[in-house]
C-alpha cells in the first residue's frame, strides 16, 4: 500500500486526488512541513513525501507523474508527442501559477517576518491573471489536454483553488466553469472531504 505524507489541504491534495482518480488504496500520515518526521524523509521539510515499497519520492509533480505512468491512466504514454504536450502544459501550470502562488505565500509567512515584502502581492497578481489569460488560451476542450482528464488537470486545478484561497482574482468565466466541471468530480469530492 502506498503512504502518502502532508497536510491534505498543501500540495499533498494532487497526490491524494490522482490516488482517489486512480482508485488506488492508501494510508496518508497527515504531518506538517518541517516537522520532524517529514525532514526525516525530506531534507527540505517540504510534503508531500510518498513511499512505495520501502522508496521515497518527494515533489508533488514527480509523484503524480509516476503514479499516472505506473498505472497507465491519467497521462499520454511517455515518448509520444501527446506526452510532451502535456508535460509542457503541466510545467507551464508550475511555472507560471503555482511558483507565483508559493512566491505570495513566501511574503505572507513562510519567510522570516523581517525578511518579507507583502506589497510585492500586487505585482504577483498581475502576472497570474496574465498568465492565466495565456494559458486558458491553450485549452483545447473539457480538459487541458483536450478530451482526456489527466495530471495536468490536477495541477492546474489545484493552482485555481490556491488562487482563490490566496484572493488571487480569477475573472475568465471559461476558467470559472472549467475550475466547477473539476471539482464537481468524484474523486475530487473525495479529496477534498480530507483536506477538511
């Protein structure tokens, strides 16, 4: 059985959502970054931390990418130019969403207090909606790889929960409606009963 390691409501809620959208049984041990047991199996203190037999992968993107290639769902087969495609959408997502988010939260209060700078926000949210504007540009059907839901997905919707937790403004009606179709899905649902 798989353990998944973090707080629901962190990055660990992709490794949750693709193992409830994978149908896949596993025990989470809901710890804390930078607690003890987490720098134990991260140097970082960062979760999620994931185990399979007996081996550890930590970052939420590398998990969910192994678990959709070991699994043969969620992804194009690696080699292929579906699969480039959708490993170019999904970085795109880290890039340009996830790293702005991080960077906000950074100056709300991962950082010393002497160290952040909370006016830098402004700026950072005028790069997400640019970013954002770029990449519901890119969606080319119900999903953002077109037909098939898979990891990128995840990824993206992730970041638009964040967004809105983190009053990061997201006005596009289009990327509204998609962020409901994703939540409205079962293994979502699932998830998100944890992160409570």
């Amino acid at each position: 059985m798989y353990t998944v390691i973090g707080k629901p409501m962190t990055r660990t809620f992709r490794v949750l959502w693709t193992l409830e959208e994978l149908g896949q049984p596993y025990e989470l041990n809901p710890a804390m970054p930078q607690s003890p047991e987490v720098v134990a199996l991260n140097a970082s203190g960062k979760v999620p931390v994931f185990q399979d037999d007996g081996e550890t992968i930590t970052d939420s993107t590398a998990i969910i990418t192994y678990l959709a290639d070991k699994h043969g769902q969620l992804t194009a087969p690696a080699g292929t130019l579906a699969r480039a495609r959708q490993d170019a959408m999904t970085q795109l997502c880290l890039d340009e969403l996830d790293a702005l988010l991080w960077t906000a939260a950074r100056h709300s209060f991962a950082l010393p207090e002497d160290k952040r700078v909370p006016e830098v926000k402004d700026s950072l949210k005028w790069e997400f909606a640019r970013n954002l504007a770029r990449i519901e540009s890119r969606i080319k059907g119900p999903y953002l790889m077109g037909e098939d839901f898979s990891i990128a997905d995840i990824v993206f919707t992730h970041c638009l929960n964040w967004a809105f937790s983190a009053k990061f403004p997201i006005e596009s009606q289009a990327v509204l409606d998609y962020s409901k179709a994703m939540r409205a899905r079962e293994a979502y649902k699932r998830t998100a009963a944890q992160a409570k």
